[in-house]
C-alpha cells in the first residue's frame, strides 16, 4: 500500500511540470495571439484621475529612484501620494525635495502599522478615480500610465495588474530571479487570463478602480500577501482583473539567500492563508471562473510539498534499495527539455520588454534543481499557518541595500 502510494507520488511530481509546462506555452502563446498582438485600441480621449500610492518603511536608499522615475512619466493628470509608515531611517528626508511638485504630497504616519493599513489610510484622500499602488523600488517606464489605466474604460474592470521586470541583475541570485519572471510569472498570467481569472496583480505595480476597492472594504490588514487577498475578493464580487505586459516596471528582487527566503516564505504563506480564507470558492457554481486558478494554485503547493518528500526518499533510501520506484534518467531529461523550452518561449515573448533578456539563458542550467530544492523547503516551513489564526497586523520585512 505505501509502496503503491509512493509509486503515485513519483508519477505526479514527474509528470505535473511537464504538463504545466506543456499548458503555460500554449495558453500564454494563444494570448500572444489573441490579445497582445491586437492591443493596439487606441488610447481613450478621456484618461482618468490616477492617484499613485507609494508606501514606505526604511527606503531611504530606494525611494529616490522610483520618485524619480514617476516625475518623468508622460500622463496629463496624476497626483502622487508617499505614506511614510513609520520609518526609521531617512525615507522623509529624501521625499521632502519632490514636494515641491504639487503633484506629490506625503503622508506622514508615526506608528509602523504594516502595508495594507497603510493604503487604507491613504484611499479616502486620494483624488483620483484609479489608484495605482507602486512599491517603493518599483521604477515604472514612462508610457507605463497610458497602458494600465485605458482598460478601465470598461466598467466592471476592477484592477489591472503591471509587468514587472528585474532591473538588479549583479549576482547569481538575482540572475535566477530574472529567469523566473521570464519563465513562470509571465507565463502564467498570460495563461490565467486565457482560463478566466488571474491569481494575483503584482504589489509591485497594480491599478485598482477606487469604485471595486470600496465595494470589498479595501485590503485587509492581517492577510501576509494583501495582493493576492484582494485579487480574489475583487474576483468573488464579479470584478474583471487584467494583466498588462506593455506596463514595465522595474524593480529590485532581494540578493541574498536571507532575503529571498524571507520574501518567497512570506508569499508561500499569503497563498496558503488566501486558499484557506477563500475555500468557499469550491463551494460556489457561480464562481466556476476561480475554480481553475484555486485547484492550480493547491496543486503547485501539493507538488512543491510531494517533490522534497521525492527528493528526500530518492537521495536517503533508493541508494540502498534499487527496489523503489524513482524518476529515472529518460523523466529528468522529459522535464529539463520542457523547462527549456518554457524558458525559451517565456524568452521570445518578454524580448520585446527586456531587450537582455537571452545573455541570462545560461543559468537555465541551474534553474530547476535550485528553484525547485528551495520551494520545497519554503512550502514546508509555510504549512503551519493553515492552522494558525489570522488576528495579526501582516508587518514589513523587506530590507533594501
């Protein structure tokens, strides 16, 4: 019996890349096809008010940068709202010199209350019909406006989700990284959008209707990723969410192991609490839409947990027991030469966007062992919050160099 039931595991943790990787490709190159060859709608004579809310805790060395890469932004009327959460570093002194723009304003908060109380506090001042959340070391392309806010001419679209992009690319860290957008993260939104609905717009760069934030009570502050929360409770109250590759905006993914950690177990535990606080997804014939995204987004945690189990079994007992049923040579190749090729159409659509993107291929070489290895590891220690209780505030962790 736990012979047979391993054997089954093997067959999924062979099998579910390989077919992933199959579907990412196809659905992301009939979105090519089917939408992002046309986005060519001409720009609506009418562009709404954008508020853009940047929160910040201690991005003194950062928020330069963006606050720059705002002002140059070619858009007729936005306003730009800083909320310094509480810092304790030198975040104020370097806004102070952009409040002479009228444009900006600054939002002086004592008491650190982590990122999601921190837009909340800022919805009600805004004056702008779209809200348009940037993260602190998120650099935005100067058209990057124009292509978010024309999808929401349509009325019932609640939220456009940007294109992120790495920008530090010095170490072998941040080179995978770079590798994971291009192979998974775009992939996958493009897929979504094909299959109906999108797991999550990016906290790095997202456009919200100020309208669908008020309809469900703007974000909520004890979830750990505030962006795939509301994504879904937009979805449940029947919101359209879009996903806009032409909107790049370039950020700085952590470069230490430390940090990646931090950040990759803070998301795996978003996730976990967002399955969890929106299981009655199942439940609902009326949001058969969710339904692909939730059973996905369950089976790629059951793969990251039943993989280091494999792992685990493959390196410890199969060397002394050539009995046991194991991935062998013909199945790592099947899944390398998928991954390749996920990479390698991943490459192709994202070379428009990121005209460097190929000098990165090399480091496909170490992709999966790696990223796979420590998501197992990141999904095993996030497992305990599917019993833990959700009455915290979700804090800030993400240290900048």
């Amino acid at each position: 019996m736990i012979r047979h039931f391993y054997h089954a595991l093997v067959i999924f943790v062979a099998f579910y890349p390989i077919v992933t990787s199959l579907m990412w490709a196809v659905f992301s190159l009939t979105y090519k096809i089917r939408w992002e060859n046309h986005h060519h709608e001409k720009f609506p004579s009418h562009k709404p008010t954008v508020t853009i809310v940047i929160p910040a805790y201690n991005e003194g060395k950062m928020i330069h940068h963006v606050l720059t890469a705002i002002n140059r932004l070619d858009y007729p009327d936005y306003e730009v709202i800083i909320i310094n959460d509480g810092s304790s570093d030198n975040t104020v002194d370097q806004v102070r010199p952009f409040l002479e723009n009228t444009k900006f304003r600054l939002l002086n908060k004592i008491t650190n209350q982590g990122k999601a109380l921190a837009l909340n506090d800022v919805i009600s001042v805004a004056n702008g019909e779209i809200i348009v959340v940037l993260d602190a070391d998120a650099e935005p392309n100067p058209d990057f406006l124009h292509h978010m806010t024309w999808h929401f001419q349509h009325a019932r679209v609640g939220a456009v989700t940007g294109h992120p992009r790495v920008k530090n690319t010095n170490t072998f860290l941040t080179r995978i990284q770079v590798i994971e957008f291009t192979s998974i993260i775009g992939l996958l939104r493009r897929s979504q959008r094909i299959w109906g609905r999108i797991v999550t717009v990016s906290g790095i760069a997202a456009a919200f209707r100020k309208e669908a934030l008020y309809d469900v009570n703007a974000f909520r502050p004890e979830m750990y990723t505030e962006d795939i929360d509301i994504t879904w409770r937009l979805e449940k109250r029947h919101w359209d969410i879009r996903y806009e590759p032409r909107a790049v905006v370039w950020m700085h993914v952590p470069d230490t192991l430390r940090d990646f950690f931090k950040q990759r177990l803070r998301w795996a535990k978003g996730l976990l609490q967002v399955l969890r606080a929106h299981s009655d997804v199942m439940k609902n014939r009326h949001l058969r839409r969710m339904w692909p995204m939730y059973i996905e987004s369950c089976l790629s945690t059951f793969w990251n947990t039943a993989y280091g189990f494999v792992l685990i079994i493959e390196l410890i007992i199969t060397p002394y027991d050539t009995s046991i049923f194991s991935i062998n040579i013909f199945w790592m190749m099947v899944m390398a030469t998928t991954s390749l090729l996920q990479l390698f159409i991943g490459g192709m659509l994202e070379r428009k966007h990121d005209k460097d993107i190929f000098r990165f291929f090399g480091y496909a070489i170490f992709y999966p062992l790696f990223y796979w290895t420590f998501m197992f590891i990141v999904t095993w220690t996030a497992l305990p919050i599917l019993w833990q209780k959700m009455n915290y505030l979700a804090q800030w962790s993400t240290k900048r160099r």
